[in-house]
C-alpha cells in the first residue's frame, strides 16, 4: 500500500513539475521523504519485534531444558533413594568374603583329594616293589602263591561231586 502512494505522489510530483508548480513539486517531495523514512522505520521495527521473538523463543528452549534437567535431579534423587549404594557396597563386599571361604574351601578339598590320590599311587608303587623284591628273593616261587589271603575258608565240595 505504501508502495503504491509512492507512485502515485511521484506522479502528482511530474504533473506539478509539467505545470510548472514548485511550491506543489515541494511539498509532495517532502510527503515521499517522509514516506520513505516511515517504511525505514517499520522495517527497523520488524526486525527489532523478529529479534524480540527470537529472544523469546531462545528463553522458552532454556526454560524446556531447565525442566528436563529439574525432572532429570528428580529421577536421580528417585534412583538413589532406591538403590542405597552403602548397602550394596556391603552385600558386595559379604558376598567377596563368602566367594573368598568358598575358593579356600575347595582348595583345601582339592589338596585332601590330591594328597589321597598321591598315597594310593605310593601305596600301589610300594606293593609293586615288595613284590618284585620277594619275587627276586624267593626266585619266581613266590609268584606262585595265590596274591592275597582271604580270610574265608574254601568251600567244601559236595561228597557226591568227588565221586563222579
């Protein structure tokens, strides 16, 4: 719109020049200045309202991001207040000990098993040495003999059996 009286007060401008008006030619040229400086002004203000919203706008994402980061403390407080860190240091730190019991206990049992295995393995050792001793010794005649005593009786046979 003001754009368009531009126009037209150039023209009333080049009409008053035709016909020889300067006092008219003036004036107008005054009116078209000060037009000019108004819309000089209008853009000068809607660049400060633009800057004046951005601000705004600036201000309201600090504002979300303060509450999310108040929600955030909230969530945390919640967190802590559920997971009591002294009190899962100290489980932590029983269940260390119990696992520790745990791991000697069966090192203990392991050394029990192992030191058995070692004595039957000397123990067999033993026996096979007295054996080649006394095979030795008695030459081959001891290798005869029945390798261990029982303390059972042999069963008697039947009388019938002999017989036949």
């Amino acid at each position: 719109d003001i754009q368009r009286e531009e126009e037209k007060v150039k023209r009333s401008i080049k009409d008053a020049a035709k016909k020889g008006q300067k006092d008219v030619c003036v004036i107008l040229a005054k009116e078209l200045i000060r037009s000019r400086k108004a819309v000089s002004k209008l853009y000068a203000s809607k660049a400060h309202m633009n800057s004046v919203l951005m601000g705004m706008k600036n201000q309201l994402a600090v504002l979300r991001v303060a509450g999310s980061l108040q929600k955030s403390t909230e969530v945390m407080k919640a967190m802590q207040n559920l997971v009591k860190i002294p009190e899962i240091q100290a489980t932590m730190r029983e269940l260390s000990k119990e696992m520790m019991k745990a791991g000697i206990i069966e090192e203990m049992l392991e050394d029990t098993f192992e030191s058995l295995e070692d004595q039957e393995e000397m123990e067999e050792e033993a026996e096979m040495e007295i054996e080649k001793i006394l095979f030795e010794i008695t030459a081959g005649a001891l290798g005869k003999a029945p390798s261990k005593v029982t303390d059972a009786l042999p069963e008697p046979e039947p009388m019938g059996a002999a017989a036949a």
